[in-house]
C-alpha cells in the first residue's frame, strides 16, 4: 500500500545526453542533418515508386510502406531528442511521453512483421519463380501489408500503451534517455506494472520472434536455392535481389538485440544509447540508401523521372536533322 499523500508527476523529464560542453553544436549539427536527409530519402522513395510503371512489383510496393514506417519513426524521436541537445534536456507531458512511445512501439513492430513478409516476397521470387506473380498479385500484397499495420498500430497500443496510461508514476520522473522507451518508463512507475510487462512478453513472440524465426528459415531456403544454381552469374543476380533486404535485417534485429539483451545498468546507459541511436536514427537513414545504391531499377527509374539530358540532346539532334 502507498501512503495517501504520495506525490504524483504528470511530467517525464527526459536527460537525453549529458556532459557535451563543446560537441553540443556538432552533435545537434549532425542529427539534424541525417534528419533532413532521412525525411528526404524516404520521401524520395515514396514518390518515385508511386509515379514510376518500372517499379509496380511487390518488392517495391514493401519498400514504399517501409520508407513511410521509417518517417514515423523518425518524426516520432528525431525532433525531441534535438531538443534534449539544445535545451539539456526536455520535459514533457505524461500524456505526451506515452504518445511517443506509442508511435515508437508501433512503427518498430510494424517494422518487424513487414521485413518477415519482405523476405517472403524474396523466398517466393528465387525458390519459385513461376508461380511469383500469381501469388503475390496487388490484393494479396495489400493484405500482407494491412494485416501488419493493423496488428502494429491498433491491437499493440490497446493490449500494451493503453495500460501504460492507468499507471501512476511518482515524484521521481526523471529518464536517462532521448527518447520514452518502454522499460525506463516503467522503471519511474510506482504502482504495480506487472501486467503490462507480461502484456509486452507475451506480444513480443508473434511480433518480434516468429517473424525472425521466418526471416531465417526463409532465407535458410533461399540459400538453398541459389547454391544449386549452376551458373555463377546467376548466383550472383539471385543473391544481388536479397542483399539489400538482409543487410536490412541484420542491422535492424542486431540493434534491437543488443538494447534489449544488455542490462541497464548505469555503466553500460552510454552503450545502450548509442544502440538506440542506431536503430531509431541512423537505421532510417540507411535503409534507403543501402535499397537505391546497387538497385538497377531505382537508377532507370531515376533517370526517367528526371530524364536523361545525353538521350534528349541526342533526341534533339536527330529532330533537327530530319527537318534540315
């Protein structure tokens, strides 16, 4: 039992990052432009694969819903964490912290559930080639796609971040972090929050270990696959398809991995936020540019967005020609 005149806070005070004396205008310097970029990237993204007949494949259609979870994501955490470097530190609403970690927790599982459909899409296309454009027609693809933001951004928030809010959290309300995570929030609670951890346990294996688990087996199969084909060239294409979205993956689960698995310990809050940094904000930045820098189709459709000034000129010159 608490005792009646126990103090409640409705505000959560976010440290962010401590002690930068002269790195504070480079590191805001920095974070802001991978800010910039990042919105611009993924936009980018968007709208080439909306306006180009080049890129209508399932492939393309995923990669466009993820540039638009990682502009979520990166709206939800990027703004507040530069003001935590520029103010040393912000303080927010109650109402305002859980609302960020609404918006986090649901972008990051939807994130999770469209790699394993993503790497389903590349198991279809490499092991059975044939039948690819049957299965994943455009309505099967948009149930890929709805099936996971629903899961993600309304089943999530009412069984986990909905319970969040009935908690009360006492005096002391102080984060050391940049951003309202799940766990350091808890951690200021004063009332009991066992059953939103076992809540957040329980959805964690359907949304986080199974899709893993199918990533895996799925490209333990694409492997499979690749390694019998006969031609070298042809290895190479196949994997070419699938290294953008492994890459991917890696860098996505290796993070959430080493945040979640280290304990948070004070010693170790330093590596834990660099972690953090990398899948809340230089993640988003990278997915587009490691999709787009060997992506054949990306470049030919770039060149015919923005036309290609060799092939005009010489359109001209034969134009001119003819009626001279």
């Amino acid at each position: 039992m608490y005792k009646k005149n126990q103090t409640f806070s409705n505000e959560i005070f976010l440290l962010g990052f401590q002690n930068l004396q002269n790195f504070k205008i480079p590191l805001f310097s920095l974070f802001q432009v991978i800010y910039l970029l990042t919105i611009c990237e993924n936009i980018f993204i968007i709208v080439l694969v909306s306006t180009s007949h080049n890129l209508q494949s399932p492939m393309y259609f995923f990669l466009q819903h993820l540039s638009m979870c990682d502009l979520v994501e990166t709206n939800t955490i990027v703004p507040i964490m530069l003001k935590t470097i520029t103010q040393d530190g912000v303080k927010l609403p109650l109402i305002g912290c859980i609302t960020q970690l609404s918006f986090f927790g649901s972008s990051e599982a939807f994130q999770c559930l469209l790699l394993s459909v993503m790497s389903f899409d590349r198991y279809l296309a490499i092991c059975n080639p044939l039948r690819y454009i049957t299965i994943m027609n455009r309505r099967v693809c948009v149930q890929l796609t709805l099936i996971p933001f629903l899961l993600s951004f309304v089943i999530i928030p009412c069984f986990t971040l909905a319970p969040i809010s009935t908690l009360q959290f006492c005096e002391q309300n102080t984060i050391d972090h940049f951003f309202c995570d799940f766990i350091p929030l808890l951690e200021l609670s004063c009332s009991d929050a066992s059953f939103v951890q076992h809540n957040v346990i329980y959805l964690s294996v359907p949304v986080v270990m199974f899709p893993f688990m199918f990533i895996v087996l799925s490209y333990i199969y694409i492997v499979r696959s690749i390694l019998q084909i006969t031609s070298s060239i042809g290895r190479q294409k196949a994997f070419s398809t699938c290294s953008s979205h492994l890459a991917v993956v890696s860098m996505f689960y290796g993070t959430i991995t080493g945040v979640y698995v280290i304990p948070s310990r004070k010693h170790l809050l330093t590596i834990n936020k660099v972690l953090s940094l990398l899948y809340t904000v230089v993640i988003p930045f990278l997915n587009p540019v490691i999709y787009t820098l060997r992506n054949k189709d990306i470049k030919d459709a770039l060149k015919t967005l923005l036309g290609n000034p060799s092939i005009n000129t010489l359109n001209q010159y034969k134009g001119l020609r003819s009626t001279g």
